[in-house]
C-alpha cells in the first residue's frame, strides 16, 4: 500500500479541502518522481503496489512524529495550509515502526468556508454527494482519482500537468450530476470496501479536461 501521512498539529489543523488536494498532488508528485520510473530506488514497489490494488492509507502526525516522518524517505507536498507526506509504497506488514505507530483513524477536518468554484480548466476529483467519508479517506479516494487520471493521459499531458505543479480541485458533486458524471466516460474510482464504505462503491470521478476531450471507460 502507498502510505501517506498528513500533518495534523493541535492548534491549526488544515482546512479540509485543502488536504484532501493536496494528498491527491502528493500521489502525483510521487508518480511523476525519477525514483518512481526505470531503474529508481522506488521503481520496483511502485510497479509491484500498481500490479495490485492501488490501496492508500493516510495516517496523521504532529510535532516529533512529523518531524520522524520528515526524516523517512519520502516527498513532502504543501497546499495551502496542508503539509502531506507520501511515501514509496510498503507492504502490508512492512511498515517503518515511525509510521506504524501514527493513528490512522479518526481524522477528521473542515472547510471553515465553502471552497467555491473550481478555476476554469482545473483538472476537479468530484467526491460522490452520497457518501459520508472521514477526511483520511476522503484524502485516500482522491489519491485514487488523480492516480486513475495520470494513468489515462498521454505522456505529453503529463509532462504538462506536471510542468503546471498539478493544479486540481476536489469538490462534493451536485447530487443531479453524479450520474452523468460516473457515465460519462471518465475515470472513476470504486472502493474496495476495506473501511468505511461498501465494496465497489462509487467514490470519486476524475474529471480532467484532456479526458474530456477524449473520454476512456472507467477505471477501478
């Protein structure tokens, strides 16, 4: 699984939305990594944990447990106010004992205010209105998403999105959208039903504008 580890200090916790954006940029940045491709120190995981279920698991840190996580290889991503940290992927029962230790439930986040409209031409991982997710699973789902879409796009749209530092929104979908959405065409996400929610539950629907352009079947 691709372990991936929000900071999460007592006093000023990230908004929500903006962890959750930033958690998807961060499995971007680690696709995108020369670490993660041919010959790289985390080529032969990344290729493993992409043969199997592309699982996520987002635990939280503060204080001293950041800063041990900071000290494991990996690549920080900051959003706005979010600090998220993504690792090469780690067997199920291979975790470093500094991660091991961090709790993975319970993380909850808000929006102090509502995130508004996407910026036209923004790459949006629409969350299913339907669903109720924790925001560590919430960030997990959108790490599916912006993953399904990498791997749709060409390799000169990814060089651009790259270039671009992978700008993308995460937003709830109108409930009198969310079927158009999973219809048409583009990538969509459905949960293997480990926690939460059900299996083969709809979760995330990646809508970036290249795919508009030419629409692939969803993804699982």
């Amino acid at each position: 699984m691709l372990p991936l580890v929000v900071r999460l200090e007592r006093t000023a916790p990230p908004p929500r939305t903006d962890a959750l954006e930033t958690a998807a940029r961060a499995v971007l940045t680690l696709l995108s990594d020369e670490r993660a491709a041919g010959a790289g120190a985390w080529a032969q995981a990344v290729r493993d944990w992409q043969d199997s279920r592309i699982r996520k698991v987002v635990r939280r840190a503060r204080g001293a447990e950041w800063r041990r996580a900071e000290a494991l290889s990996g690549i920080t991503v900051t959003g706005r106010e979010a600090e998220v940290r993504v690792f090469p992927p780690v067997p199920l029962d291979g975790w470093p004992k500094d991660l091991a230790r961090l709790q993975v439930s319970g993380t909850e986040l808000d929006d102090p205010r509502a995130p508004g409209e996407p910026p036209a031409g923004t790459p949006v991982l629409w969350l299913n209105p339907e669903l109720e997710m924790s925001a560590g699973k919430a960030m997990a789902q959108a790490g599916h998403g912006a993953q399904l879409a990498w791997w749709a796009l060409s390799a000169a749209q990814r060089d651009a999105w790259r270039a671009a530092d992978f700008p993308l929104a995460v937003r709830t979908a109108e409930p009198s959208a969310w079927a158009s959405l999973t219809g048409g065409g583009l990538p969509v996400v459905r949960d293997a039903g480990f926690t939460e929610i059900a299996p083969g539950s709809c979760t995330v629907v990646a809508d970036h504008p290249a795919l508009r352009d030419a629409p692939l079947p969803s993804a699982s």
